[in-house]
C-alpha cells in the first residue's frame, strides 16, 4: 500500500494477491459461505491495511444492503468485511486456502 503505513498481522494472515499487503487473520473468519459481485467471498470479523470506500447499496443474495443490513436477520453482517476470495492469498503466498482448522488424515486418527 504505496504511501500508506502498513499495520503488521501476527499470526495466520491473508494478504492480497497481487500486492501481498496483509489484510486479515485466518483467526476472524466468520463464514465461508458468502458470495461478492466476482464469486466465492468470505465474512470476516476485521480487516486491516484497507480502505473503505463510501457507503452505496447493492443486492446481495439476501437482498438489498448498505453499511447497515436492512433485514433483523442479516444484522450479524454490520461492521465486519466480505473478501473477494480470488483477490486474496495465504500469507506464505501458497494458493488460497482458507481451511483455518485442517481435519486430521487417517493415519493421525489411529
């Protein structure tokens, strides 16, 4: 982020693809069931080394949404982020994976 002050993650991060800024603790995932005007995206709690734009109103699969959910059960979504999973990366640069507690092989299990 040219210019700006970038604020260190300690722990596992997600950095953007392309100019590998850390942007968020694998730690904040809320869920990976949400979708962005690109595709798959992700819920997370914070965010860091990012700038928001203005507020403006889209229709989301859940209906219409600003800053502020307009429906009692999408309220959950207010004051957290939504991440394009395609414009992020692990922060050891690897492919996206965002599996923040991997199940144990077969062979761990005996």
């Amino acid at each position: 982020m040219e210019g700006i002050s970038v604020v260190d993650l300690e722990g596992r991060t997600y950095k953007c693809k392309f100019c590998k800024t850390p942007l968020v603790l694998a730690d904040e995932l809320v869920s990976k069931a949400f979708h962005c005007c690109n595709g798959k995206a992700y819920l997370f709690k914070n965010a860091a080394n990012i700038k928001v734009g203005t507020a403006e109103e889209r229709m989301m699969f859940t209906g219409m949404q600003t800053v502020t959910a307009h429906e009692q059960s999408q309220k959950y979504k207010e004051g957290k982020f939504v991440l394009d999973r395609g414009m992020i990366v692990d922060g050891d640069e690897s492919e996206f994976n965002i599996d923040t507690h991997p199940t144990r092989s077969a062979e761990e299990e005996k």
